[in-house]
C-alpha cells in the first residue's frame, strides 16, 4: 500500500462493484414488496449491520483464517478471481442466480429471516465480497485495515441508502437503467477479477 488515497478507492471500487447496491435495488424490493414501512426498515437495518460485520470481522481476522488452513495469498487471490469473474459473468447474463433468493424470499413472512438469507448471506456478504476484502487487508499494516474497514462500512452506507430510497430510485432508474448500471459495473468487476488471477498466477510461479 503505497497511496493511501489510491488503495482506499481501489478498496471501495472492488468492493461496491460486488456487493453492488443499485443492482440490487430490484431484488431488496422483490422481498420486501408486501411488507409494511416498518417491517422494511427493520429489515434494511438488519440486513446491513450482519453483512457489514462479516466483512469487518474478515477485513480483521481473514488472514489468521487463511493460516489456521493453510491458504496462501496467491491461492486466495486466484480463487477470489475466478470466483469475482463468475459474479460478473451472472451480472452481465442478467443475475439469474437472484432469481432462486426472490422466489424464496416470497415465500417467506417471518422478516428476521428475510434479514440473514438471502439478504445479508449472501446478497450483501457473499463469497465473492469475502474474498475481495481477505485480499485487500492482506499484507497490508494496521492503517491498510483500517481503510479496508473504512471503505466497507461506506458501501453499506450506499447500501442503506439504498434501501431507504428504493422506491423512488427504482422509479428514476427504471429496470432498465439499473440493469444497464449492473453490467457496466459487471465489465470493470470482470477485469479486477482477470488483474487478481494474474498477480496470482504469477506470485506463484515467482515472476511477482
């Protein structure tokens, strides 16, 4: 971490693209769309707080994970690569994974439950945010972390923003305006993800 500026925006760049709040703007009002004010506020509340913390915890503690099953960096950074491209790959084709997390979010009343699946996990924590915030704080000293934290608790910031501004947001945008944001973002997460297989591909073959 050379610029403190730059490695703060590269951190939220990476990590707004994939937990991408505007995207899911569709999907947070496909769940909540029979539910009362209230019940949605609580929701976004919740939602937000536990998928915040995931990250915050892995931003913090990821690496001694790593160690405790003997994961390198460069093995992480290309599984997180393969892992980050397939979610844009999903974004550019239209997310059809979301499809599975409306439907069962429909099906379901008790709003706690909402909150955690598929909310939190793995909407706005999923594998591929985990991944991105393990390697961004890995290799990096305390100050690195903590724009790492910084970084992630400003997206999920966005994110509640998002939620609390949905409706009308979804009504400026239209499905197709926040479906056209989605892929844009999908191509940058998609090279992101082609620069963390390379830098790991070749740290491991010792030409980094």
């Amino acid at each position: 971490m050379n610029d403190p500026v730059t490695f703060f925006l590269t951190a939220f760049t990476t990590l707004f693209i994939i937990i991408d709040p505007p995207g899911n703007i569709p999907t947070f009002i496909a769940l909540t769309e029979n539910l009362d004010r209230k019940a949605i506020d609580r929701i976004s509340k919740k939602a937000t707080a536990i998928a915040a913390a995931i990250l915050v915890v892995f931003a913090i503690a990821g690496w001694a994970v790593m160690e405790f099953f003997s994961i390198s960096i460069e093995s992480l950074k290309i599984a997180g690569g393969l892992m980050m491209f397939i979610i844009s790959v999903d974004i550019l084709f239209g997310r059809k994974s979301r499809e599975i997390y409306e439907e069962r979010g429909k099906m379901s009343a008790e709003i706690d439950s909402i909150a955690v699946f598929p909310l939190a996990l793995p909407l706005y924590s999923g594998p591929g945010a985990i991944t991105a915030v393990v390697v961004l704080s890995s290799g990096v000293d305390y100050i690195g972390k903590f724009i790492v934290i910084a970084a992630t608790l400003l997206v999920y910031i966005i994110v509640r923003l998002t939620h609390i501004y949905s409706l009308s947001l979804m009504r400026i945008l239209g499905k197709s305006g926040s479906d056209i944001i989605a892929r844009v973002m999908a191509i940058l997460l998609a090279a992101i993800s082609i620069e963390y297989v390379m830098d790991g591909v070749l740290s491991k073959v010792g030409f980094a």
